[in-house]
C-alpha cells in the first residue's frame, strides 16, 4: 500500500513544496518517516532504497531522508523511556526528541558530508519527478498521482516473490551483522575502556553544559554509534542525576546512525553512504542534538 498503491503518491503530492524546501527532498520522504515512526527505522531504510533504486529519489534525497527521517519508532522510545524512569515525561522527552530531530533534518542536507553527494541516479535510471500542480487543488492532484501509481502496481505474485526475498535477505544476510556489532560494543562498552578513552573531549562538553556526571556519562554519547540501548542502560544505574538521564535517553534516540541497525542496514543498501560518512554524521548529529536537548532538560529539571 504505501510503495505500489499510491499512498506515497497521495501524501506526498500535497507536502511536496514544503519538504522540498525545508529539508531538501520531495514529499514522499514523510511516509519513509511515517513507516519508521510506527513500525521499525529499519523498514523505513528498505523503503528509500527501494525508492532510489526505482527511481523517485536522485543520490543526495536518498542519503538524506536515509539519516534524517529514519526515525526510531515511537514503541521503542518507550522502552527507553521506561528504562530510564520518564514514562510520567515521555510526551515532554518525547517532543524534545522530536525538536532535536527536525533541527538536524534542516541542517544536515546543507553541511558536508551530505551536501557533497551528487544529484545522479541509480544506474542513471530516469528520474520520477513528482507531478505537482496547484489546478484544481493538491487533493485532486495527489489523487490523480495515486490513482497513475495505482493501475502499474505489480502483480500479487510479483509482491509476493519481492517480499520473501526481502525477508530472506534480512534474516540470512543483516541479522547476523547486527548481532555481531551487537555484541562487540556491548563487550567494548563493558569489558574495555576504550569508549572511556575517546570520551575525554565530550567530558569538557557536558561539563560546559553544566551536565551532572559528565566523566561517568561522556561515553555513553560516544557509544550511541554502536547500539541506541546501551547508552540507556550505562546511566540507567544509582548515582545519575535525572538531567543527565533524560539527556542521554534523548540523545541515543535522536542520533539515529546506529551500527547495529539503521548504519548496517545502510551499508548493506544501494544508498551511497560509506563508514566514514556514517561517523561524520553520527558526530554532526550529536552535536545539533546537544545544542536543542540541554537547555531544554535545563528547563524541565
């Protein structure tokens, strides 16, 4: 329904004007983001590399929506949430998470590495231009686009065969990966002090922003590039002020580059985005994730 019947024809008709110019991309990109927010950021990945692949995003809108509206899903936020005690602040933990996000969304598309990224397509596939004609109403056209999308959708045989191989794909090719990152950060994070290490330069950050326990909390945001639940469960202990456990939860959420999901699931994709990339932005992102979650934890505790 939301990749061959149209409805991201339907949705993103009507927002494309607004997408395009606040984040760079057309207005399907907000159903990728819909279909991670309420099922997995994995999916939502699957998604954009389906829609690259075919066509309807070039090389930077792929990359972009890949990083930025991949979003955790809102069931597993209040895992977090719970595992740090918030459930009674998960609407203000939750928005906050969400403000930290729409900042990145708007600046990254316009800072390296993304604004490097050519606007080519896959293979030189012909480009599917959103249709977008204000005539008669966005509705209208949104409907039309859908309805076009509609009547070349496969056939049942053909989704049926596309989605097994997918699935196949995931349990025989992704899930091992992401148990082998899994379990080598978890063991990093525990076992060795190597995230304590690299940690020393955000020790100086937190402090600066006045973040209680800074040296005990400092590897937990480095950590976030390996796994988005072990910087939860590292200051999840006694001994953490609630100011730091809040922006710690919302910060592993809204990092989104995660080794053992969404950055495996993008390195096995078609999407042009490279290991070093990924660490770039992972950086870029918490440091825009900082700057709008602490004045506002600041508020709240």
């Amino acid at each position: 329904l939301v990749l061959d019947f149209g409805l991201m024809d339907f949705f993103g008709t009507m927002i494309s004007k607004f997408m395009k110019t606040l984040f760079l991309v057309p207005g399907r990109a907000a159903v990728d983001t819909l279909s991670s927010w309420l099922g997995d950021a994995t999916l939502g990945i699957m998604i954009t590399n389906t829609q690259y692949k075919q066509g309807f995003y070039n090389k930077k809108e792929s990359c972009i929506i890949a990083v930025c509206f991949s979003l955790v899903s809102l069931p597993f936020s209040t895992v977090i949430a719970d595992q740090l005690g918030f459930m009674n602040k998960f609407v203000p933990f939750y928005l906050t998470v969400c403000a930290a996000s729409l900042v990145c969304a708007i600046i990254l598309p316009r800072i390296y590495p993304l604004c490097k990224i050519k606007n080519e397509t896959f293979n030189n596939v012909p480009y599917q231009e959103e249709q977008v004609s204000e005539e008669g109403g966005l509705v209208k056209q949104g409907l039309l686009n859908a309805i076009t999308r509609a009547e070349n959708a496969p056939t049942l045989n053909t989704i049926l065969v596309n989605g097994f191989k997918n699935i196949v794909d995931i349990y025989i090719s992704l899930i091992p990966l992401v148990l082998a990152w899994g379990t080598i950060s978890l063991a990093l994070a525990e076992f060795t002090p190597v995230f304590t290490w690299i940690s020393y330069p955000v020790i100086l950050i937190l402090e600066l922003l006045k973040i209680p326990n800074a040296a005990e909390a400092a590897p937990a945001v480095l950590v976030g590039f390996t796994d988005m639940f072990i910087p939860s469960v590292m200051v999840s202990g006694e001994g953490f002020a609630e100011i730091t456990k809040f922006v710690i939860g919302a910060l592993s959420i809204s990092q989104l580059v995660y080794m053992t999901e969404t950055g495996a699931v993008i390195l096995k994709s078609d999407i042009p985005l490279n290991l070093k990339d990924l660490m770039v932005i992972f950086l870029v992102r918490t440091a825009i994730s900082l700057m709008v979650i602490v004045p506002i934890a600041h508020m709240l505790f």
